[in-house]
C-alpha cells in the first residue's frame, strides 16, 4: 500500500556504515615523488590529447602532503569510513616484488591508515583503481596476459602483510568492466588500446575475474585467520528499466542489458563462478569471429575459484536507463539489437552518461539480493557531478537532491524489500582529477582542489546523510 508506506517510519540502523570514496590517481599527484613508478595513467595523462584541458594527476589534490587536511574534512563531517585505494606503483615502483618495494611509499599508506585511525574512521581500501603499473604495461601487454594474476597476487599479498593488521575491510578492483571496456576497447582510458574486435576487453575480464579470485583465496587462507577482515570486490551496476514492463519483450531485453552490461563480474563471483548466459552467448559469437585466436572459457577448477570468491557485494550505482526490444538491430555490436534511451524527464549532470533517477537505486538493490544470492551489499560509490563553473558551484541544491533521493531509496530497499544493505559510500570527499574528463567534472562535496584557497566546505551533504540517519518518515 504506497499511501500507507509513504508514512511508515523507518530510519538507518545504528551500525549502518556512512562513508566517502576517492581513489589513489585521482587525488594524490606526486606522481615521480619519493621512487613512485610510473603507471598507465601517467603516461595516458602525459600524452597530448587523452585528457581533456591537458589536465594531468601529477597534482590533484595533492593528498600525498595533505592527508592530513583530507582527515580533518572527515571528521568535520562526522564520518565513521573512508574508502581509498593504494597506488600500486608507489608501493612497487616497476610492479613486482622482485623489483623492489618503496619503503616511502609504505609509510605514506601507514601514515594515512594510522591518521584515520587516529580521528576514529576506520579505512576501506580499494586495491586496483585503474592505475596499473606502466613496467607491467610494457613488458605484458597489462591485463590481457595471464601472467597479471600471479603479479596481482604478489602486490596485494604484500598489501594484505603490510597493513592488513589495521585494514579490516578490502575492495580487490574497482569497476572493472571500465577497465577492460575503455581501456582495452574503445581506448578512452589508459592504457589507450582500441581494439574493436572484443578480444582485448575480454581477455582483460577473463584475467580480473581469476585475480580476484586469487587474491580472495590468499586472504581466505593465509591472512583470515590472523587478520579477520572482509574482502569483496566494486562491480558497478545501472539499472535497465523496461520500456513497458507489461510488454515481455521489453523485459527480456531489458533483462538481456542487465546479464550483458551488467553481470560480467558480479554473475560468475555470485552466481555459478561463470558467465550469465546471454554472455556466453557473445563469447561464443566471438569465438566464430575470430577462429585462430585463443578465447578462453573458465575450466571447471577456475569456476570453482571464483564462485564465491567475495565476502559482500561491492556497488557502485550512479544512474539508470530505458531499455527496449528492437525489431532490427542497429548494428553489431553487443547491445546493438536492443533500444536504450533516457526519460526527458530526468534531471542531467555535467557527466554525459549521469542522469538522476532515485528510483533505480532501489532496484538495482532489489535485483541483486534476488540474483546474487542475498549478499551483504557495501554501496561503494554513488554521486553527481557539476560542471567546472566560475565561481563554483557552493549551494550544491542538485547534489543535495541527488544524494536525498538517493538515499531515500536505500531506506526503503533495506525496510521494504529487506536488502542487506550494510553501507553507504559517496562520491567523493573533494573534486578530483575526473579521469579523461579531467578537473572539468566535480563530483566533490568540497571543492578547491588545487586552488590556493583551502578546501572550502559543502557541509550540507553531510547534513543531508546525518538527517536522514535520524529521519523519522519516509517522504
Ligand atoms: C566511477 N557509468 O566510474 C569511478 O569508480 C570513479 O573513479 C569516478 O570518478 C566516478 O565513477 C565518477 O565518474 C564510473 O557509465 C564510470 O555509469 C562510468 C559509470 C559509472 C561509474
């Protein structure tokens, strides 16, 4: 009964986690500082034309000397989490052990780790944010070689040693269906390959799926005993509405955009250690295209590996879509004989593909307790961009409606729908070096990133979380 659900009350448990997310590239800079090596976002940044305005990372936000600072607009914040992730390249300089580890870079992370601890915010830590190093790029090819599972695996076992006394709750990739999809295939992300055959992007998921899982079983087996923490991976989902959900054909390919662009990573971890079958079926397709290429299948061991390779679900969800059937495809790509559109209606951000439609938080939550198996789902990253206007953007109405809404639908997943959502991360903490967008998207509750001002503060985002910690009604 919606009328009678309107006025339920409801509000979030005392444990929920509320927490911000940034990533190592985004804000660090001091990218040669101290032996850091180069990785395949310093070399994409260098390069002229990949980032829009020429920007780079080499600054950012300067979190490499300002940490501190970064703490200190936490806890103003009253935030209990922070989600970052390690720069694999300051850790391990040309990406292998055997190459040698950076002990300045070591101490940068404890410095940061022992900080939030120190002003009571426990850290989550991303372990792959998209800046592979550039060593590992030149020698293998990155992630379409198979010998990046074993060295995956030394860098995060060498993580999970170093600082996993203090880490309780690690994130092993973040969205890596943009990894292999604009990194390998279009080339819009480093390390800039386009490689329109499909293979690239493919091989790149094949080997993130069998690092994930790798990584996962070192922590189970080595590392749980002592170390008792959590390790899941981030895979993010939008949420593909039917265009009319009375017509079966409309939910069939609306269902066909959830397996297909959806459900690569999350669909063989929580499902059944394989690709959902509509993939499959596009594997197989790629397979005929390419007859005297090697397109692996998961043998029966590595199926076994990774179903079940992660302690809760990781979400990143920023927007949703209209999806509909096609009566002749538009082409030949994967979701070309489908038809995917956006309401006139929904409010737009200064990022192309964000749209706001609260609405679908909800559902995507829904959809992945009733087809991931009812997992713990730690929302990593959720958030709205404005655009790089002079003066800035300060009363930030449309991020404060965006996050309101937002969250109102989380309420009602875990009231109504009994989603086990434990957490809920926004993106970000302060605008950052938006990837090939550059410093032209500003997705921070504070801004000022790299201007002479301090970090100047939008608090209502905060106040907005808080509220709606102590809401009482649902609107
Ligand atoms: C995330 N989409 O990526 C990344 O994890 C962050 O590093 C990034 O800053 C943030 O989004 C904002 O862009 C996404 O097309 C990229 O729906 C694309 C989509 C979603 C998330």
């Amino acid at each position: 009964d919606p009328v009678r659900d309107a006025f339920l009350p409801g509000s979030f448990p005392d444990s929920f986690i509320w927490s911000t997310s940034t990533s190592a590239y985004q804000i660090e800079g001091a990218w040669n500082v101290d032996s850091k090596g180069e990785s395949i976002w310093d070399r994409f940044s260098h390069t002229p034309g990949k980032v829009d305005c020429g920007d780079t990372g080499d600054v950012a936000c300067d979190s490499y000397n300002k940490y501190r600072e970064d703490v200190q607009l936490m806890k103003a914040m009253g935030l209990k989490y922070y989600r970052f992730s390690l720069s694999w390249t300051r850790i391990l300089p040309d990406g292998t052990v055997a190459g040698g580890v950076n002990q300045d870079g070591v101490d940068y992370y404890n410095n940061v780790i022992n900080e939030l601890i120190a002003n009571d915010i426990t850290p989550m830590v991303t372990l792959y944010h998209w800046d592979l190093p550039q060593a590992l790029q030149d020698r293998y090819g990155g992630w379409v070689n198979e010998t990046m599972v074993q060295l995956y695996h030394d860098y995060v076992s060498f993580a999970f040693k170093s600082f996993g006394d203090r880490v309780k709750l690690w994130l092993t990739f973040n969205d890596s269906k943009i990894v292999c999809n604009n990194g390998y295939l279009t080339g819009q992300h480093a390390p800039g390959i386009q490689d329109r055959s499909q293979l690239s992007s493919y091989l790149c998921g094949h080997n993130i799926l069998k690092a994930h899982a790798k990584a996962w079983h070192t922590y189970n087996t080595t590392f749980r005993a002592s170390q008792d923490g959590k390790v899941g991976i981030t895979v993010s989902l939008d949420w593909a509405e039917p265009r009319d959900p009375d017509l079966p054909a409309d939910v069939a390919a609306a269902d066909y955009y959830m397996q297909v662009s959806n459900s690569q990573f999350a669909h063989p971890i929580y499902v059944n250690g394989d690709y959902p079958p509509d993939f499959k079926i596009l594997v197989q397709k790629l397979k005929q295209a390419l007859p005297d290429k090697n397109v692996p299948d998961f043998s029966d061991e590595e199926k076994a590996s990774i179903r079940g390779s992660s302690d809760f679900f990781g979400l990143n969800h920023y927007t949703s879509c209209i999806v509909g059937h096609r009566d002749t495809p538009a082409g030949k790509g994967p979701l070309d004989n489908i038809n995917i559109t956006r309401s006139p209606e929904w409010r737009r951000a200064a990022t192309d593909w964000l749209y706001a439609v609260p609405w679908g938080m909800r559902r995507v939550l829904k959809y992945i307790k009733e087809t991931f198996g009812d997992p713990e789902v730690y929302i990593t990253e959720n958030g709205w961009s404005d655009g790089d206007v002079t003066p800035p953007v300060m009363e930030d109405t449309d991020r404060i409606c965006y996050y309101m809404t937002y969250i109102d639908e989380v309420l009602k997943a875990i009231m109504y729908d009994k989603v086990k959502v434990r957490a809920y991360t926004a993106w970000s903490i302060m605008d950052n070096m938006e990837w090939e967008t550059g410093y032209t998207q500003r997705f921070g509750m504070h801004c000022h990133l790299h201007g002479p001002e301090p970090a100047s503060g939008t608090q209502a985002v905060f106040k907005v979380l808080q509220g709606h910690h102590r809401q009482q009604r649902l609107p």
